[in-house]
C-alpha cells in the first residue's frame, strides 16, 4: 500500500496536467510534449526507456512491499483468530516484524542440499517471482494506476499466473527431496486442473463486458453494487465464487494447500530452501493473495469505480477534483481488494484440508461443467435481456437484495455469538 | 519372518525387506520420521508409496525407549512415581494411579476415600487435557490450524489447576503409594467447577468450529475402519476400542478407586457420518467422553467426603519375594496395566507395563493399504498414539 502511495505522488502531478492518462507511454509523452520535446527525438525514446524501468521497479517493489505487509497481516489477524498476541515487539503493533524477518533471511545461508540441480535450485524461486511480478503489469489499482492497460489483460494475467507453476515444478523436482517432489506433483496438478474453472469462470465478466482489458472490464460496471458484474445473473455470482475457489487452490492456500501440507509433507515445495530464495516462495504466496483479490474485484466487484460517477465523467474532471476522486477510487479498490484478501486468510485459519483425491474430484466434477453451463448461460442471457432489458433490472434488482440478504443475516449471527460469548470476548486488549 | 501358511508381506516388519522388494516395483520408500510433524513424537514410518497412493506404511517404534520397566526393578517402590509419569506425559497422572494401584495391592494398602476422591477429580481433569490434545492435534493434521490453540488455551487452564494441586503442569507425580501428595487447596471446588462450567461451552463451540465441519467428515469418514472384531483382534484399547462399537470402559466394568460412586455414559461409535470405527468416530467418542469426565468431576466434587487423603503407610515397603500384583486403570489412551513382582528387598524384581498406544501402533500397517498419503496422517492421529508411551 505504501508503495502505491509512493506511485500515486509520482503519478498526480501529472494527472493533475492530463486529464486522462491510459498509459504510461502517453503519460511520459505528454510530460515530454508539455516541454517541447518532439517524439522522434532520440531524447525521448531515453526518456521513454527511463521511466518504463521506472515504473517496473515501482510496480515490483509495490508486489514486494504488499507481499510483506500481508505477512504481517496475515500473522496478526491468525493469531487474533487463534486466541494469540501474534508479533507485536518490532514497531507498533508489530508492524515491522516483516521487514525484520525480511532483513534476517536475506543475512541467512543459502543452502544448496547435496546432490541437488544446482542451476535449477538457484533459479527456481525466480521463476516464481517472475510470474508473480508479471501479473501486477495488467493489474488495476484505481482510475489512472495501471502499468499497463492490456488489451489482453485478463489473458496475460491467466497466463503469466501459470508461471507459477514452472517455479514450483523446478524446486520440488531440483531439491533431490522426495517430500518436495511430493509437493510440487501436488502442486502442479492443482494449478493446471485449477487454470480450466477460473479461465472459464473469468470469460463470464468478460462476455458481458466485450473486452479482455481489466480497465474496459471495470468501465463497463458501475459503481453501486447492482451495476457489478457478480450480480448480473446467476451464473455471473456462480462464476464469482468459482473463480474464488480457483484462485486459492491456484494460490496454494487453504483449504487448498495441499503443496505445503505442513502436516503431511513438512513443508511441500520448499522444504529444502533457506534464507532469500525461501523468502521469495513466501512472497509469492502472499503476494497473490493481493493479485487474486485485486483480478475479483476489478472483474466482479466493481473495480475502483465509484457510486454515482460514471466513467466517462470521471475522465473529464480535471484539477483538485481528478486527483481527490483519484485517491477515493483508489481507496475503494483497496478496501474491496482488502476485504476479499481478509476472507482468504479468514478461510486459511479455519478450514481443514482436502485430500488429492477430493481436491480433483471438486475441479473436475463439480467446477468445470458448472462454470461451462454458467458462461453459455450468460450468453443466452445477454440474448435475453437485449430483447426484454426490463429483466436485467429485475435480476440485478433479486440478486443484489439476495446479497443484501446474506449479509445481514451474517451480521445478525454473528451479533448473537458475541452475546452468547459475553465476559469471554476480548477484541482491545493485548494488542 | 513370516509364519507358515499366511502372506508373507503381511507380516513383513523389517525396512531392509521391504527395500529389497521395492527395488524393482518402480515404488517410492519414504521415511516419515523420525523428525516428522505428524509422527506424535519420535516414531518412523517406512512408507512405501505409489505417488499420493500408499502400499503401505511399517511403524518403526524403539526411538524413545528409555527402559522404565528397567528403572523400576533399580529403584524402591515409592522412589519409582515420578518415572511413572514419564511413561505418558500428556496423561502423567493416570500412570502414577497404575502403579500406586498395582504397589497398594502389592502391600495391601487401604487408600481414604478422600484420596480416592481427588485421584478421580485429578485423573479426569487430566483426560480432559490428554483428549484435548488428541482432538486438538488431530485437527490440525487433518489441515485446520485454529482448533489446535483452541484446545490448547483450555489445557492451560487445566494445567492450571493441576498445578495448583501438586506443583506441577505435565509431569504430576502427585499420587502416592497410600494415597495423594496434597489435599486441595482452599476454594478449589469453585474454581474447578467454574472451568467445568466454560469448559462445556467451549466444547459445544468446538463442535461447531471442527466436528461437524464438512472437509472435517469428509476427510475422515470411512477412513481406517476399525471394526469390532479387527479391533479386539489387535488389542485396542480405550477411545480406539469403544469407537469401534465395542462397549467396554474399566471405569464401569471391572470399576476401581471410587468410580462406582459416580453416574456417566461410556460413548461408544456408532458410525454416525460414515462406517462404525472409522477416524471420525474416534474423533467424536474422545470429544464426548470429554463431556463424561466434566459430569465425573461434578459428581466427585459434590460427594467430596472429609478425611485424611495418605493412608498409614509403612516407612519401609517390603513385600515377600516373589508376591505379585497387578493393576488395570483406563487411561485416556484405554486400559493401562501394572503387573510387578516383589524382590528380596525394598525393590521390584520385575515389572511390566502395558499401554495402549504400543497395541495401536501394530494395526497401522494394515490400515494403511491403499490409502492416500494423506490419509496416513490421519489415521495416526485418530489413533492417539503417544511415542512415550509405546517404547516406555
């Protein structure tokens, strides 16, 4: 997040100039224009050179800096979850406990287990950072933020996810382990079954909007809950929650995480790594925590767009106004993004784990035919709704009170197990 | 190694075998321990693997021998009750009640009935705490973290109070041949009946968080049936025995110490999600006898007769040579046994003890055919086998 911040002071001056910057590209060349520098000049082609490199480290730190965040996070509320304190020594609250651990991993030794592929060892966690630092180039944070609006987006994000793979595959198979063996078989077979449910579910947002692009996806919703893609239709809100499903078993992460089945194969893939390259695994873990929550919230939950602006009007606003709608719309993504991420580790810490065998038989059973008729059901449906647009409202209008529905009943238990706890429930201290 | 007439891989036990036939089968051998999370303590598995599919796993027990049995035929009869605790650490107090039992019958000890009435309160607050670690840890192989500190939260306040009795939190010693070390504190029925009331609470949310959950039974249903004749073939004991149907509970069947004064249920399996005595039905029979030993301690606590708790016991225990005597308690592992023979002076000339986990632990290789990698784990720890307490 304070990366983001970090983009978004480099990002507003200009903002603040352009009225509707798409991308970097255009940024650099109207900045370069403002001074009168032609776009053929060699100058520019530097400058263009600079700030892509610019924005990668950006955009990388950012994926870094988010990645360990979350494990502070994720610690903390485990631990709240648990009846712990959780870490709470380095910085307030424990903030800094990430960069601690950050610190004392990178002065650990980097082990290499005897009779391992060495080349193949060294490179394996850079395989994974890799495609995990390529997804956050098509990844939207609010209006303007984006590295790069894909005309593939959604496309490249599926694909270079499965890089993934590729990581996992080479340090189980180059550790000469055999529970790391054990774990990447696992894993592999999980990614790629699990790639088939979450393409098909992530065709549906797709097909209503027209596009692949995260932003075209995010423009043609709306800001209120019932111009969302996840309740257009049933099969919509279906292939919300299967693209969820998805996106932690293609995460590794409970109930999910057969991987790294702490209890079955003492840590799965990574077993025989130390210091900065077992840091990078973890990063990676949690970083697609924010990536998987950021690709739902963009495609099914509205995106960074706000109630009651359109995007077309937000485009043409200029001045004091762009930039403070700027940082709201960024606010409401994170917010959106941040409470999915909260229900992934919420999940986490409280669901047992599936076996193999179930594993495969949910994908392969259940999710594939489901999220197959859901995306021919939205196609017969945007059929529908263009002959009687009345429907749409009405299915919109059911879905959306549905939704309402069940979160209030949520609320409602919820409110009765803090009665039923009473003297036992301690939310302030200890902190 | 194999008895004539019977399948030779049957009753095959010996790693080296099993690498010889696996040399060629194009099948993995992985250890799984000694140092493996799962395990419970130091034990290894020599699995031998097909992928995730298993061909089977051989338990290899002997790591944690420490020669007990030895120790008490070295030691007097008094000085051997803190070893005792040692042979089961997450139960200490139910092997200290085995041997103060086996030595009053050795010396024809009449224990107060005051004493017998804080052995039983001590004993069952402890096999709240032992299952709560079973389920807790069971729980956890199964893959869900949370219930784990959940269970663990409430041990402490068992330990708690355990220590408040004798000084100690895991190994008690606070048994005595005769009797028990410390009356209760002042005010101790309160505070025990205070955590009896929050612990039944807490075990209806438990329940909720992880017994009923539907990963949870479908994890465990139908995997490592146990059924009744399979069961008493091996041995089993305790939770593992009743959750494969049969109904038997020493408390209730041959009762000893002051358990006949006291009303409660025996829980036995029923096969409620899946088949009876597979690992869920061991999972919910040690959650309800959890249950059961709340209501014993009530009672105990209820009916708490006056007295001294140390009977007069000579300061010299001698009992003639070659005089035996034998005690069965049910531990919160099943039935734990004493038997020990009196030597020439003020030391045993042998003694045995036989626990439930050594028993559970043959069994495994015959459940462990065909299932998933996965499965094994659970299947041990729906066992509750404590390494301690196999190799003593």
């Amino acid at each position: 997040m304070s990366a983001a911040a970090t983009a978004i002071s480099l990002s507003l001056s200009t903002i603040a100039k352009t009225s509707n910057p798409r991308s970097p590209e255009q940024l650099v060349d109207g900045l370069l224009r403002a001074r009168g520098i032609e776009a053929s000049s060699p100058l520019s082609t530097l400058a263009m050179v600079a700030a892509l490199l610019a924005i990668a480290f950006i955009v990388v730190n950012c994926a870094a800096i988010a990645a360990g965040i979350f494990s502070w996070l994720e610690r903390r509320i485990a631990a709240r979850m648990q009846s712990r304190v959780g870490p709470n020594r380095v910085g307030p609250a424990g903030f800094f406990q990430w960069i601690a651990d950050a610190v004392k991993l990178l002065l650990k030794e980097d082990l290499i287990p005897e009779g391992a592929n060495v080349h193949l060892f060294r490179a394996a966690p850079y395989f994974m950072m890799v495609g995990f630092a390529c997804t956050f180039v098509a990844l939207p944070f609010s209006h303007a933020l984006i590295a790069a609006d894909l005309g593939v987006g959604v496309f490249y994000l599926l694909a270079v996810t499965a890089f993934v793979v590729v990581g996992v595959l080479a340090s189980g198979w180059s550790s000469n382990s055999k529970w790391s063996l054990f774990g990447s078989i696992r894993s592999a077979a999980q990614i790629v079954s699990y790639e088939i449910p979450a393409g098909m579910a992530l065709l549906v947002p797709v097909l209503l909007a027209g596009t692949l692009s995260t932003q075209g996806i995010i423009r043609a919703q709306g800001g209120w809950p019932w111009q969302w893609f996840v309740f257009h239709d049933p099969a919509a809100l279906a292939a919300f929650f299967i693209y969820f499903i998805s996106a932690l078993a293609e995460g590794n992460r409970a109930p999910f995480d057969l991987p790294e089945a702490e209890s079955e194969l003492v840590a799965g893939y990574n077993t025989e790594y130390s210091g900065m390259r077992f840091s990078y695994f973890f990063l990676v873990e949690w970083g697609n925590m924010w990536v998987m929550s950021a690709l739902a919230t963009s495609v099914f939950l509205g995106g960074w767009q706000l109630p009651g602006l359109d995007a077309a009007r937000f485009d043409a606003l200029t001045g004091g106004a762009a930039i403070g709608l700027e940082i709201v719309s960024l606010a409401l993504f994170a917010l959106k993004t941040m409470s999915l991420v909260f229900v992934i580790m919420w999940l986490r810490w409280t669901l047992p784990r599936l076996r193999v065998d179930q594993l495969m038989s949910l994908c392969w059973k259940y999710l594939v035919p489901v999220s197959f008729a859901g995306a021919l059901f939205v196609a017969g449906w945007m059929l529908v709704v263009r002959a009687a647009p009345v429907l749409d409202l009405l299915m919109r209008g059911a879905l959306t009170a549905l939704g309402a529905l069940v979160v209030t009943l949520f609320v409602r238990r919820t409110l009765s197990n803090v009665r039923d706890v009473g003297d036992r429930l301690d939310v302030r201290g200890n902190w | 190694m194999s008895a004539p007439g019977t399948d030779p891989s049957a009753t095959m036990t010996s790693g080296k075998e099993v690498l010889k036939r696996i040399e060629y089968s194009g099948e993995m051998l992985v250890n799984m321990g000694p140092q493996h999370p799962s395990t419970h303590g130091v034990i290894n598995f020599l699995v031998q693997t097909d992928g995730e599919e298993m061909t089977r796993a051989i338990p290899e027990v002997g790591y944690l021998h420490r020669s007990i049995e030895k120790i008490g035929e070295r030691c007097e009869y008094a000085g051997f009750m803190p070893y005792t605790d040692r042979v089961d650490y997450i139960a200490a107090m139910f092997a200290n009640q085995g041997w103060a039992m086996a030595c009053e019958r050795l010396f024809a000890i009449e224990v107060p009935k005051r004493a017998e009435y804080c052995r039983v309160i001590a004993c069952e607050l402890n096999r709240i705490a032992s299952h709560l670690i079973s389920v807790g840890t069971m729980a956890m192989d199964v893959g869900a973290v949370t219930p784990f500190p959940y269970a663990l939260r409430e041990r402490e306040f068992i330990n708690d109070l355990l220590e408040e009795l004798c000084g100690a939190r895991l190994t008690y010693n606070y048994l005595r041949i005769g009797g028990v070390a410390f009356d209760l504190p002042d005010g101790y029925s309160e505070r025990v009946l205070r955590f009896v009331d929050h612990f039944e609470k807490v075990l209806v949310e438990f329940d909720r968080l992880i017994t009923q959950n539907r990963i949870f039974v479908e994890r465990l249903r139908g995997l490592g049936v146990i059924s009744r004749a399979l069961a008493i073939d091996h041995c089993l004991v305790g939770p593992n025995l009743r959750a494969s149907g049969v109904d038997w509970d020493l408390r209730r069947d041959l009762p000893y110490s002051a358990y006949p004064d006291f009303e409660f249920a025996v829980p036995v399996g029923t096969g409620a999600v899946g088949k009876t005595g597979d690992a869920w039905d061991r999972f919910w029979v040690r959650t309800r006898e959890m249950q059961e030993s709340c209501r014993i301690v009530r009672q105990a606590l209820q009916k708490l007769p006056e007295g001294p708790v140390m009977a007069k016991v000579p300061r010299r225990l001698k009992a003639p040579e070659g005089t035996d005597a034998f005690s069965r308690i049910e531990s919160a592992r099943g039935d734990m046994q004493y038997y020990v023979v009196a030597g020439p002076g003020e030391m045993a000339h042998r003694l045995k003890i036989r626990t439930g986990s050594f028993n559970a632990m043959g069994i495994i290789e015959k459940l462990s055919r065909g299932i998933m990698l996965a499965d094994l784990v659970a299947l041990i720890a729906s066992l509750d086998v404590v390494a301690p307490e196999i190799d003593r």
